[in-house]
C-alpha cells in the first residue's frame, strides 16, 4: 500500500510540469490538452505551461526540433518547472537529449501513465502487475541511466572480455521480470479457480469496462452499495473489486469494477494486467460505461473497442451506459435511437436516475441466456429435485395425479449439462429441456414427449 506520508507529499508539494503536445498537421488547441492535464495532476503535478508543437514527422533527435526544444528549455527556466511532460511516446535518445537542453527531466505519456499505476495500486497483485510495466518500459532505456560503457573492473584473474554495466543491468533486469512474471502466474491460476467455482455455482460475472473518469466506480458503489474509492481524476480506480449484486425477476451475479481505458495504453501495461483483464474476458456481460458529457464519447468508445479487441472481449454481449446524464441535461433511461449500439441506458450514478431501467435491463439481457425446461421425476427423486433447485430457477412445480413431480425451470445450456450428468438422471425425465449447444451452436429447445401438456395436473 502507498505509504500516507507519499501521497500526502504529492499533494503538498507538486512538482511544476510543463505538457508539451505535438500534431502531424492543424494547430494544437487547449483540447489537446485536457486528458495529459489531467493524467499530470492525477499523478500529483501542478501543470504551470502548455506547449503546442506541428511538424510533418517528428524529428529523430529531439521529436520536436532544436528551435521548439529551445521554446521549451526557455520556459522551463521562466516557469520555473521541474519536469516536462510530452504527450506522445518518444524514444530514449530524444528522451535525453531534450533533458540536456531543457535541464529537467523529461518523461512520455506512457511513463506518466505509469507512475500513476504506481501511485494507485493498493494490492499486492496490482503493485506486482505495476512493477512488470515499469521494468518492461525501463528495459528499452536502460542506456540513459550510463554514460560509460566501459568493463566491469578487472584484477589479476579477472581480466577477460567482461561484461558490461549496461549488460549487467540488462541480465539483472530481465530475471526481475521472469520472477515477477512467475509470480503473477500463481495469482493468475487463483483468480482461475475462482472463476471456475462461481461457474460451479451457476453464478454469472458482470464487468462494469469503459474510459478512465468516465464514472464506473461510482455506478459500482450505486448499485452494490459498496465503498470503492471514487474521485473525479484519471485511473482513479486500479485494483478490480467484486461485489454481490441481486437484480430483480433474475437472481444474484457478481459484479466486477475494473480499470479504466485510455487512448494510447502502453501494450506493456496491458500485457502486465492480463490476469486482471481475464476477469473482464471471461465475464457473461460488460456494462461499458461512457461520460454523456464528453463531446468525443465516440472517440473515447473506440478506444475501449480497441482494448477489448486486444484481450478477447470485443464479442461478449454488452449493454452501453451512458453515465453522467445530470451533466449531460439528457433524459435517463432506455435510450432507442442507437439500435447500431444495441441496448443504450443513460443514467446518473450521482443522483440515481434510471439505474431501475439499468437494473430491469441486465435482468433481461442475462435471462437470454436461459432456456424453459420440464421435467417430470419420480415421487422418490427427492435428492435431484433439490440438486434442480441448487442449479436452476424453479419457475414453476406441482404434482401430477400419479404423484410425480413436474417442475418448470429456466437453465442455459451448461447447467442443462449438469443435469444430466447427475448419476440419478434418467433422459425420460425430459418433458421439455432447452438446447444443449453443438460444436459451439446454440439454439431453440428440444421437446421430449407431448410438448402440448400442461404444467399444472
């Protein structure tokens, strides 16, 4: 966990940033500079200048050419500023020869983004995850932290080509990383044994994905009644959190506050989060949360298709909420203009509109999945009755004139497995029973006997 004192020390004494945003072509305008602004005092900066730059390609020794580094280096010294931030990746050499010019340290937006994975990660999982990132990021710099390359210092029985301190460093570097990666391994397997115990209990996980800020914590803690932390800053939230959720005319599922997505996310960090991310890829449903009061939702809603598509997710049946209705001065509710996004809900996890809509429609979405069954057992059945009532959700049951049970039940196709597979099963208990799927094919319901005959006796 990060120690009081740290945080307190970013808030009390931020460090002067100068943000430096360079484009293709057009002029920069102060658009450009809200998310790196943001990201900057997220991560406990003062932002005290905002630099725009254009060149057709970025130039090979400085990304922005001797004459904008120069209008950099100058206001640093006006500004008094102790770092410069440059809101796209540059590479290590132009890394450092814009430190000799500017005389501050400079860093990219992925390094940015990475100290604030640091600054924010409270488990021992996200802290290990957060480490990966840095000493993958660190691996392709490491030749700016040595000016000499000369060998390791020899003697007498020791001289011999050597190795260097730059290769040394890089040996060291890289057992870090398969310790680390060996480690979050372990933590992957056990996130894997949970998963498959609450597919054991038939209970279906619900991933709250979408931009960073756009409000996902805070519709976590509305609907869960839980106390994850929440503030109106960039990656707020790291560490996913899980909570119990019952939706109304459905049953309980579990529902997953992940981190947030951004334009530009270092591969790096996505690869380091993965056993983190599985829990988005394998879940039954995302609820991917957009900001209605951003004007460029739709940008920032590519960029989540961009990091779902990279993980495996892209496919998984989703519900759009547009959050942050109170801002936007949008009526809340089931939004039916966007039948291209399929189902859309604009709420307000701040004021609590149009979560009843929300919640009625996960109930639905997730009902999809199940199937209507009939069953008729025998009057001595009773420990498979009860294994049906630990599996499904009994719709209806009576008893017949004959005295056997007949039960109505809503299963998807697994659970319909389950069922049979059970040692006191017999396939003429089947009145009704959905489709088990076929080389991965779901569809309609197979109908065993006279599918005309009422449930009732």
């Amino acid at each position: 966990m990060t120690p009081v004192n740290e945080l307190s020390s970013h808030l009390d004494n931020p460090e002067r940033a100068v943000l430096v945003h360079q484009r293709l072509k057009g002029s920069v305008t102060d658009s450009d500079f809200e998310e790196l602004s943001g990201l900057a005092e997220s991560a406990g900066g003062c932002v005290v200048a905002c630099i725009g730059a254009t060149r057709r390609a970025p130039e090979a020794s400085t990304f922005v050419g001797r004459g904008k580094a120069q209008e950099i280096a100058d206001t640093v010294a006006a500004r008094c500023a102790d770092l410069v931030i440059i809101d796209q990746a540059i590479s290590p050499v132009q890394e450092r020869n814009l430190e000799k010019i500017t005389r501050c340290r400079v860093i990219d937006r992925t390094r940015l983004i990475l100290d604030i994975f640091a600054l924010r990660a409270q488990t021992h999982e996200g802290k290990l995850q957060v480490e990966l990132a840095q000493l993958r990021h660190l691996s392709t710099r490491l030749v700016r932290g040595w000016t000499h390359l000369e060998r390791q210092r020899g003697g007498i029985g020791l001289r011999g080509p050597g190795e260097t301190q730059l290769e040394t460093d890089r040996r060291l570097l890289n057992a870090r990383i398969r310790h680390l990666q060996s480690r979050l391994s372990k933590v992957g397997l056990q996130r894997g044994l949970r998963r498959s115990r609450r597919r054991r209990e038939r209970v279906p996980t619900v991933a709250i994905v979408g931009y960073t800020n756009a409000g996902k914590s805070s519709l976590f803690n509305r609907l869960t009644d839980a106390s994850s932390y929440s503030a109106d800053q960039l990656f707020a939230t790291l560490d996913p959190t899980m909570r119990k959720l019952e939706l109304p005319g459905y049953g309980p599922v579990v529902l997953s506050d992940t981190v947030g997505f951004i334009k530009g996310l270092p591969h790096a960090l996505v690869q380091a989060f993965l056993s983190t991310l599985e829990e988005v890829s394998s879940a039954d449903l995302l609820l991917r949360v957009a900001d209605d009061a951003q004007p460029d939702v739709r940008d920032q809603e590519l960029e989540v298709d961009n990091v779902l598509e990279e993980i495996g997710a892209l496919q998984i049946p989703a519900i759009t909420v547009r959050n942050k209705c109170d801002l936007s001065r949008r009526t809340a509710g089931r939004v039916d203009s966007c039948p291209e996004e399929g189902v859309v809900v604009r709420v307000s996890a701040e004021t609590g509109q149009g979560l009843d809509v929300l919640l009625e429609q996960l109930g639905s979405q997730l009902a999809k999945t199940r199937q209507p069954c009939v069953l008729r057992l025998p009057a001595g059945q009773g420990r498979l009755r009860a294994r049906i009532y630990a599996l499904t959700t009994v719709d209806e049951e009576s008893i017949t004139e004959e005295g056997e049970i007949l039960i109505r039940v809503s299963a998807d196709a697994p659970t319909i497995g389950r069922i049979e597979n059970d040692p006191d099963f017999d396939p003429g208990f089947w009145v009704e029973r959905g489709m088990v799927p076929d080389n991965g094919n779901k569809a309609g319901c197979v109908k065993a006997g006279s599918t005309e005959e009422p449930i009732h006796p």
